[in-house]
C-alpha cells in the first residue's frame, strides 16, 4: 500500500477549485469557512452538506474535545493536518 503522489497533487489541484484559502474570500450562500492545520491555520470554505457526512462530523467532534466552543481564533478550527483534511473532502465531493 502505497501512495501515488500524481493523484494527491491532482485530487488537491481540484479541490482548490471549490475551496477556498483566501483569508478575503466571501462565504458563499450554503458553505462554511474552517481552519485547519496543525501548526500554521489554513482557511478553507466547504459546502454544508459535508456536515451531514459521519467522517466529517467526527472531525467536528475532535474540534470540540481539543478547543470548545471559545477558541482564540474565533472560528471553526478543525485539528487535524492540511492533508488528512484535503484527502477527507475529496473523498466527500467524490460521494
């Protein structure tokens, strides 16, 4: 088992497209901005509909755990790495 890097590069050229990471970017009508990384934040703008989805809501969950609901950035910070989180939501726009 292995990785196969073209398809990573790809899969995150593609979500790139529907996610934003600009910190000016306006949210859309029917997404939600996050951030996440581990060390330096990164903004991400995903649809709703990825919050009816068990693996993302897991997430949410280990968000809550490590930060609460007062976290100094004053956002939704999900704390998991730029990559597992790419690799999630290619996986739930694919579904």
């Amino acid at each position: 088992m292995g990785f196969h890097l073209p398809r990573i590069v790809r899969a995150k050229l593609g979500l790139k497209r529907t996610l934003s990471s600009s910190e000016t970017t306006v949210v859309p009508k029917g997404h939600f901005a996050v951030y996440v990384g581990e060390a330096e934040k990164k903004r991400f703008v995903v649809p709703i509909s990825f919050l009816k989805h068990p693996s993302f809501q897991t997430l949410l969950c280990e968000a809550e755990e490590e930060f609460g609901f007062d976290h100094p950035m004053g956002a939704l910070t999900i704390p998991c790495s730029e990559e597992t989180f790419v690799d999630l939501t290619c996986n739930l726009q694919s579904s």
